[in-house]
C-alpha cells in the first residue's frame, strides 16, 4: 500500500468514527432541543389558560365552557402557515381540565370521558404543586403517537381548585428533527469527502517528493542514467544528498572492482606478448627473427596504449551524470568531420562512402563527445565492411529525434553477440585479420547516447548482409 493510501485511509477511519460519534451526539442533542423549544411555550399556554378559567370561577366551581368554545374554534380553522419546510394547516394542540380530585372536566382531544378520574403524572404532580409533564402514546403500536403534556394550576382565592393540561404531538416536532437530521447527515458526509479530497491533494504533495526520489533510486538499481531530483525542504534535500553519496560511494566501489577485474584480464595478453618476446630477444635470435619480435613488442605496447587511452576516457564519461557544456551541435558536420579523419583507413581497405544526410540535423550536445561516438561507430563500420564494399550513411528526423544510421556489408553480428555488444572489453574478431578490438568503443557510444538521453543501437541488416548501427537523439 502506498503511502499516500495509508495517509487517506488512516485519516478516513479517524475522520468517519470521529464524526459518527459527533453526529449521534449532534442528533440526541437536537431532539432533545426541539423538545424543549416546544415545551417552553406549552407551559406559557398552559397558565394562560388555567388563569382565564380560574379568573372565571364562581365559588370554587371551574367553568370550561369558553376555554372549550375557543380550543373547538381554533381546531376548526383552516391555516396557512408556512414554517420553512413545514405547511401548517390546522391547530393540533389539545387541552384537558380537571378538578381538585382529578375527575375530568373537559377533554378537546376525546381521550378522557368527563368525570372519569385522570391517574395521570402531570395531573397528579401539578394538582400536588409541582411541575407537572409527561409524554404518553395514543397507539402502542405506533411509536411516532408520542403526545407531550404540561399542565398547570387552576387557582381560586389562593387555593388550587383544579388543574389545565396542554397537548401538544410530537409529529409535528419530529418534522422539524427530521429535517435537521438530514441536513446534519448530508452536511457530515459533505464535509468528510471534501476533507477526503483535502487530505489526499496534501497527501500527493507532501509524498510527491518521496515518490520522484523512489524513481530515481530504481532508475539507478537499473543501471541507467538519472540525474539527482530537486527536492523542496530541508529534510528531503538531506535524504536526496544522503542517497546520492551513497549511490556514488557504492558505484565506486563497485565500479573499481569491476575495472580491475576486467583490466587485468585484457592486460594478460599483451603482457605475457611483450614478456615473451623480451625473453627470446636475450637470446642469440637471428636478424629477421629479432626484427619481428621487435615488431610484436610495439604492436603490444601499441594496443596497451590504446586500451589505457580508452579506459581513461570512459571512466571519464561513465562518472558523468549530466552533460557539462552543450551547445548547438550540427550531426552532419560531425559525421563529415570524423569521415575526414578515418578516410585514409577506408582507402586503404578500398572502402567507400554512401552518404544521405537530412537538412538541419541539430541538437543540443558535446561536440566533442558526439564526434567520438560518431567515430567509434564508423571505426567499426570500417573494420567490418569487406574490401571494395560501401559504408552506407543516413541522417533523419523521426517524430522529436534525430537518426544517425550507419550500415556495413560484412557479416553481421552472430546471434550469441547480440545481447554483448555493448558490455565493456566485449569484441568480436574483425573478418580479415581475426583480431579484436578493446571492446570499449561500443561502451562509450551507449555511455555517450545516454548522456544525450538518446540511445544507441545495433543490429543486422534486414534482407541482406552487414549490420546496422543507429544513435538516437532527442531534438
């Protein structure tokens, strides 16, 4: 799982309980203010009522009758009271009387017959002097029947005679709770995926930096060539100096054993040349015996040179990560440039040029570096091509690059080759004389492409002999 799933998915789960936890409370608190918001006015009603009927008593004797006419007429007119979301089209708040005793004097809603005995908790509480209030269901199979009641003291002359219950449904109510309910959920959910959204965009940024690091460490597992990243921050710029020093510390130490190892191998054979050599020249060896061992010894020496020579400039090439200076670089005047120098090589063989080079083949490059690929592949070219052949030369834009194609006659390279070619010290018999090369000049072209972020290939010829190489640059 990727770091940027771990940091969505762990602020996900604290974000979802935490909110869960606030929305229950958020609910429970809600309903519990609704309630209350709507009992505060029932009480109100309620001793606005027990006043008009105690301020009506004759002798201690309630009379109900104008409070029943007003309640009946209230409940019979038709509203049109628009409360935000909720229509209200009649009055639903009920209203029973009772007297000292509880007996039942008048009950708007039905429930009660008069003169029954009302048992109940805000009858009981308030005809005791206490607040009285309850909540009672008119279905108990319904459980949205909930009506709330409060009730309040009927008093004549100082003493309580009786006592008024308002009624109030708590439908109604529930609307309201209802409503603020989903509005709640919606605006919770709201706010999670936008904070998801938040959290993952901080997430991408703050790994992002991690992420370029992580491609340029498999790019250099890979062996390939990839410049250090940018890194924002103190902490960041440290891990990539830290994994750059290390890089350069183990591709050292790995470089250095790998060089020696293969130095020495291809040191062997001119050495032990030149040490035979000397030791048969200490004895009494004839003239054109001796002119020949002479001759070995400065071919020897000759090829020791070359390889050192060789290995210096790649070592060079192979430490650099970037280019050091570039400029606008012409491929056709590099390719003419190195042709000139290896002419009299290819007059010698009898080996002749086919040229076919494109209008404006220029990149951004080392001049310097791109005419010794150029010529390693040409040297090689020649060195292959039979006596009296053609070396075939094209230049072309393909899409944003540029194509260098180099084509010879010879024989090609052998399968078992094909996956070799570019390994240092790796070189194939050259057809006419049976020898090798240094096996670094491949090497340095791929080194060389690499550098140019282009890349270097080599294959046969399709349809006919001799093999084909081509370097691939970008614009």
């Amino acid at each position: 799982m990727s770091l940027t799933a771990r940091f969505l998915l762990g602020f996900a789960v604290v974000s979802v309980v935490g909110l869960f936890v606030l929305f229950s409370q958020l609910i429970r608190r809600v309903e519990r203010q609704y309630f209350e918001a709507i009992e505060e006015p029932m009480v109100d009603v309620a001793n606005i009522l027990a006043e008009v009927i105690g301020a009506e008593a004759e002798g201690g004797v309630l009379k109900t009758q104008a409070v029943e006419r007003a309640v009946r007429a209230a409940q019979q007119r038709q509203l049109k009271a628009q409360i935000y979301n909720l229509s209200k089209t009649r009055v639903d708040m009920q209203v029973y009387v009772t007297d000292a005793q509880g007996r039942v004097l008048f009950d708007s809603a039905g429930i009660e017959k008069p003169g029954t005995t009302a048992n109940h908790r805000d009858v009981n509480l308030t005809l005791m002097g206490q607040y009285g209030a309850r909540s009672s269901r008119t279905s108990e199979y319904d459980p949205l029947s909930i009506v709330m009641y409060v009730g309040a003291p009927i008093r004549y002359q100082g003493r309580t005679v009786g006592m008024l219950s308002v009624a109030k449904p708590q439908r109604g109510v529930l609307a309201f709770v209802w409503e603020t309910e989903r509005w709640l959920k919606w605006s919770i959910i709201t706010t999670v995926l936008l904070m998801l959204l938040g959290i993952y965009l901080a997430a991408r940024w703050a790994t992002r930096p991690l992420e370029v690091l992580t491609q340029h460490a498999l790019a250099v597992s890979r062996g390939e060539r990839s410049t250090p990243p940018r890194m924002p921050g103190h902490q960041m710029k440290t891990l990539a100096r830290a994994l750059e020093d290390m890089r350069d510390a183990l591709e050292g130490r790995e470089y250095v054993e790998h060089y020696v190892q293969s130095l020495t191998h291809e040191l062997k054979s001119p050495v032990a040349a030149i040490l035979g050599a000397g030791e048969i020249l200490q004895g009494d060896v004839p003239e054109p015996k001796r002119a020949r061992f002479l001759q070995n010894i400065r071919t020897e020496a000759a090829r020791l040179r070359d390889l050192l020579e060789r290995l210096l400039h790649l070592a060079a090439l192979e430490k650099q990560k970037k280019l050091e200076t570039t400029e606008a670089v012409n491929l056709a005047t590099v390719f003419d440039r190195t042709w000139d120098h290896l002419a009299l090589i290819a007059q010698g063989r009898d080996v002749c040029l086919q040229r076919d080079m494109a209008e404006g083949l220029i990149i951004q490059g080392d001049p310097w570096l791109l005419e010794m690929a150029v010529g390693n592949l040409l040297q090689n070219a020649i060195d292959f091509a039979p006596r009296s052949s053609s070396i075939i030369a094209r230049g072309y834009h393909s899409d944003s690059k540029i194509v260098l194609e180099i084509e010879d006659c010879g024989p090609g390279i052998p399968d078992y080759a094909r996956e070799r070619v570019f390994e240092r010290f790796y070189s194939l018999p050259r057809p006419d004389s049976g020898k090798k090369s240094t096996g670094l000049g491949l090497c340095f072209v791929k080194e060389v492409a690499q550098l140019h972020r282009g890349s270097v290939e080599l294959t046969n010829r399709e349809g006919t002999c001799g093999a084909k190489a081509m370097l691939i640059l970008p614009v």
